[in-house]
C-alpha cells in the first residue's frame, strides 16, 4: 500500500516524530499516515477513525500517538473519541466525552497524561496508566490550544 498527496482542513496536521527526524506523521482523512522521507515507499498507517481525524500529537517519549476526530456519524450524539495508539500502530485506548470534533490534543511532558478539548467547550485530561479522567472541566469558550507546564514530582498544582 502506497500513497502520494495530502489535503487538509486542520491546523497542524502534519507533524515530525519526536525523535525519528526523517518520520512524518499526517492527516488522510480517517487515517493517520507515518512516513519516512527518504524513502516514499516506506509507510504505514493508524486506522481507526471512523470521522475525519482534525488533530493529533506524538509523545515526547516518541511512543505513542494520540489522535482525535471530528464527531461520529456511526454513534448517536456525535461523540468525538481520542484514541491513543502505540508507535507500532496497536490501539492502546479510546477516551470518550467529547462531542462535535476534538479540537485540540496534547500529551503531558512526561507522557503519561493527554489532555485534550471539543467543540462541546470541555477540557479533559486522561491519565494513561490507569485511563482515568484525572479532570473534566467546561470552559466558557472552546479551547483552542493546549500547553503543559513543567511537571512537578509529589506535588499538587491543586494545593
């Protein structure tokens, strides 16, 4: 399987790896595509979507992708699921509770949490060890862009 081209709608939907620089990951549609740029013949790719992917980010670790879509034809409410794949391409996890589209994703520093927005104004943080929502949080606004701080060991923001 081989492809040529790209199109899309979306803001940053073509990304280098964190640590492969000659891999780059995009946007097809209901596909993510990971290739290698000195060698057009050596692709693969997520499948899993089944609306339009409209953002994705890679893992500082480089493990891990995570990628979200625009609201699901196939699932009443329009819900619009995060799912988290391995590097290999093996789906880790799904999270729900976004509807309409994901608007913006984004992992944590170290890996272990992705915190992304929807068009239905929440803000959601996953844990990835357990799959826990660690927050669920409406905003007044849709959220546009999502930026981790400098992550802090023991210690609560909170407190």
């Amino acid at each position: 399987e081989h492809l040529i081209g790209y199109t899309s709608k979306y803001l940053n939907s073509v990304k280098f790896h964190t640590h492969e620089k000659d891999t780059v990951v995009y946007t097809i549609g209901m596909v993510l595509a990971i290739a290698d740029l000195k060698n057009p013949h050596k692709q693969r790719f997520l499948r899993g979507h089944d609306s339009p992917v409209c953002c994705f980010d890679i893992s500082p670790c480089g493990k891990m992708v995570a990628s979200g879509q625009e609201g699901s034809k196939r699932f009443k409410g329009d819900m619009a699921p995060v799912v988290i794949w391995s590097w290999a391409g093996k789906t880790l996890g799904q999270f729900p509770g976004l509807v309409g589209s994901v608007i913006t994703i984004a992992f944590s520093p170290d890996s272990k949490y992705v915190a992304a927005s929807g068009a239905n104004k929440m803000l959601y943080i996953w844990s990835l060890e357990s799959g826990d929502v660690v927050i669920a949080q409406k905003s007044e606004k849709i959220v546009t862009s999502i930026v981790w701080g400098p992550m802090s060991r023991g210690r609560s923001r909170r407190n």
